[in-house]
C-alpha cells in the first residue's frame, strides 16, 4: 500500500513500521527508539533477532546521540561518504536498544542519501531503524513494487522511484584509527583506504564479527548457479536442456547470447550494482527450473557485486 511523506511519518510516530526509499535498497523503517515498533520489523521480515539493524540518522551531528566515540578516522569517513551507501559500526550508547543491536556492544549508524527519506527524517524528528524491506534471505527490493511482492499489500511504502546505487551500502567497523571491512558495498575498500591513509585489518579481537552474514542472503527463490565464464554457461545449458529442464540467464559485460530467456546487465559495475537485484527479481518471475550467471571479472571494482551474486547462488566459484 503506497503511502504519501505526512502519513509514512505519522505512522512511524504511532510505532507502525513503513518501507522507505533510500539510494541503496528499500528498508523496513521504524522509530529506533520504539522497542515494539522495532519488534515489528522483525516479525515482518521473519528475520531472526541476533541480526542487528541499521539507525538511518538526518545528518552527521546525530551521531552523538548514538555513539560514545566519534573518532576522527570514523568523522572523516562520515564526512566524506554521508549522505550515501556507507554504514559506520560505532561504540553504542547504553540507552542503544538490544533490539537494534541484538547484544552487541555497537550501532551500525549511516545517513541515507534520498531526498524523500532525509525529507522525513526531518519532517518526523526521529532516526529508524530499518533493514532491508524484504523476507529473511532473501533478494532485496529496489522499487517500491519489490516490496509490495515480497512482504505483501498490507506493508505500507513510501514511493521514493527505482534505488539508484542499488546494493547494500558498504559497511565498515571503526575503532580508534583501525577499521575493518564488514560488508563490501559500492563504496570501494580501496577508496575507504585511501582516506584512512591505511589498508583494513582482517581480524581483530577488539572489533565486532559481521553478525548476520549468512552464507545463503539475497537468493532468488529459483536455484541460482556461478558460473565462471559463457563458456561454462553454456555448459550447464546443453546438461538442463536435455534434461528438459528450463533455464534463463544473466551476463554482465558481455554481449555472448546463451540459447534461453538472457538478461544483459551493462560492462561498468556501479551501473551492474543499480539493476542487479531488479534483474534477479525479472529471472525469478519467470518460472523456470534454474538461474544461470556468468560472473564478472574478480577485480576489486567487481567486490561489491561478487559479494551479492556469490551469496544469491548456489554454486560457490
Ligand atoms: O544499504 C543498506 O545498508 C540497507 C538500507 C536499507 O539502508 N540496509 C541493510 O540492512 O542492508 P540489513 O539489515 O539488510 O543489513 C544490515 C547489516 C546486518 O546484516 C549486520 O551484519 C550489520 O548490518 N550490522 C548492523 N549492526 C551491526 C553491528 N552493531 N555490528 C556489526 N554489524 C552490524
Ligand atoms: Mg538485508
């Protein structure tokens, strides 16, 4: 059910959980510091409660209302990227709810770069909480018609247009001045570490794990298979075909035309990112027995998307 901004905020004041349009993917937002109404969220998601949530804040002057240590490698960050598709995992303050955090002694904090939903971050005076608006595991929705189709008519959405990043927002843990890499997003490590001035650290006691990571997210419900190249495509083609099975395709970069229902996604990965998920929506509508990928090159500029297609298939590359 579409909503317009005066009723997605009153909702949200009267503890009611609404999808809301941010440049990565649709979330599902509610008042943060409302534990029934953040209860919802996972009800809605069916989303197990060790999965800790995002705080969407206005602007970057919110950040001490969540956070005990704003160090200057996380403001730097913060004033480079927000608004945009990067979360910082921060210190919590006590007062955080287990809910978002479930247990961590962190809060995942990121300005989201929509005009609408920073439009009603201020209209409404609140900060939400807000995952992605999609069951657990499964693919993420980039329009408001995702949405509807994988939570239901009865989850009200705040129309805001197809998201333009399109991948989840990169997500980066920061301690004092060490950071690591959480989640890849389009937000490159690369250009986290030029602005650090030092790579990540893989793996450090003192910074939390990713929790929620699970290997099987962002799955179509039709069996996905990574394959390496066209040519190995072509390959599982030939077996499906005469085993009557049915089969479509997504290539990115590449203009070969497999024998089945084909999604070419463009060459460049920020334009790859923006339709990925639709186009992985569009295969999974088609009914047929398997998805096929060919995978794009494993170059840093492709991390973000290998992340997601990695995740989403069945066959590990
Ligand atoms: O782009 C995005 O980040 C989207 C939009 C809606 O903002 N949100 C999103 O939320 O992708 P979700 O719930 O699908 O993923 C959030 C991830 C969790 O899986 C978890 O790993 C991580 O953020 N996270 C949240 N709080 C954390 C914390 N305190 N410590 C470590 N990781 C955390
Ligand atoms: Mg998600």
């Amino acid at each position: 059910m579409l909503v317009n901004l005066d009723e997605a905020s009153a909702r949200l004041k009267r503890g009611e959980v609404v999808a809301i349009p941010t440049e990565t993917v649709y979330g599902l937002a509610a008042d943060a510091t409302n534990e029934a109404a953040l209860r919802q969220i996972y009800a809605v998601k069916e989303r197990p409660a060790n999965n800790p949530l995002i705080v969407h804040i206005g602007d970057i002057g919110q950040v001490k209302d969540w956070a005990t240590e704003f160090s200057p490698l996380a403001q730097k960050l913060a004033q480079a990227f927000w608004p945009g598709p990067f979360t910082l995992v921060l210190p919590a303050k006590s007062h955080v709810s287990m809910v978002i955090r479930a247990n961590e002694p962190t809060v995942a904090l990121r300005v989201p770069n929509h005009p609408l939903t920073l439009q009603l971050l201020k209209q409404s005076g609140l900060s939400v909480a807000a995952p992605s608006a999609n069951k657990y595991t499964q693919l993420s929705p980039t329009t408001a018609a995702h949405v509807a189709a994988g939570l239901g008519d009865a989850v009200p959405v705040l129309d805001g247009g197809a998201c333009t990043v399109g991948i989840e927002s990169t997500i980066v843990s920061v301690a004092g001045d060490d950071w690591v890499l959480l989640r890849h997003g389009m937000i490159s490590e690369a250009a986290i570490t030029a602005l650090a001035g030092k790579p990540a650290i893989k793996t450090l006691q003192t910074l939390p794990k990713a929790p929620g990571q699970h290997l099987l997210h962002y799955s179509p419900r039709t069996p996905l298979i990574l394959c390496a190249d066209t040519a190995e495509l072509n390959g599982f083609l030939q077996t499906h075909f005469l085993a009557n099975k049915t089969c479509a395709a997504l290539l990115i970069g590449n203009t070969a035309q497999p024998n089945c229902t084909t999604i070419h996604l463009p060459a460049e990965p920020e334009k790859a990112a923006e339709q990925l998920y639709s186009a992985l929506h569009t295969l999974d509508g088609l009914g047929v027995d398997t998805l096929l990928v060919a995978l794009p090159p494993n170059t840093p500029a492709w991390a973000a998307v290998l992340d997601r297609l990695t995740r989403a298939g069945y066959k590990k590359v």
